[in-house]
C-alpha cells in the first residue's frame, strides 16, 4: 500500500544491548516508518491494516490523511 513517510534521523543508529528488549530477547526495527520510537518498532503498523491499496496516505501526528495525486 502507498504511503508517503517523513524521516527526521540523520545518521546511522548504533544499537547497543540496552536496546534489546528485555521481556522478548530481541529488537524490533519499524518498516512502516510510523513508529513514534524511530528506527525501533511500537506497533502503530496496526493503524495502516484498513488503507486502501489504490489510495496513497500520509500520517501527521498520528493522523492518517488521504493524498490528492495531480495527474499531469
């Protein structure tokens, strides 16, 4: 599904064993590009799981919004 993210790091991440989750043993990385605990995954994938694959979106402060594509 479409979806346009802004990513605000710079950088590389290094990840340390104090990122590793405690309870689960390991670390989760965000693809979806939602997560409010970037580059680490928090579960707001969740939000997406009813977007329309013909419709592009973009989240603002946890706000899905529907993007108008101008055709040219």
């Amino acid at each position: 599904m479409p979806r346009e993210v802004t990513h605000t790091a710079h950088g590389p991440r290094i990840l340390t064993p104090a990122d590793v989750d405690d309870e689960k043993g390991d670390v989760a990385i965000c693809l979806c590009g939602l997560s409010e605990e970037y580059p680490f995954c928090d579960g707001s994938h969740r939000r997406t799981e009813d977007e329309s694959p013909d419709t592009l979106y973009k989240y603002v402060d946890g706000e899905r919004r529907e993007v108008t594509v101008k055709e040219e």
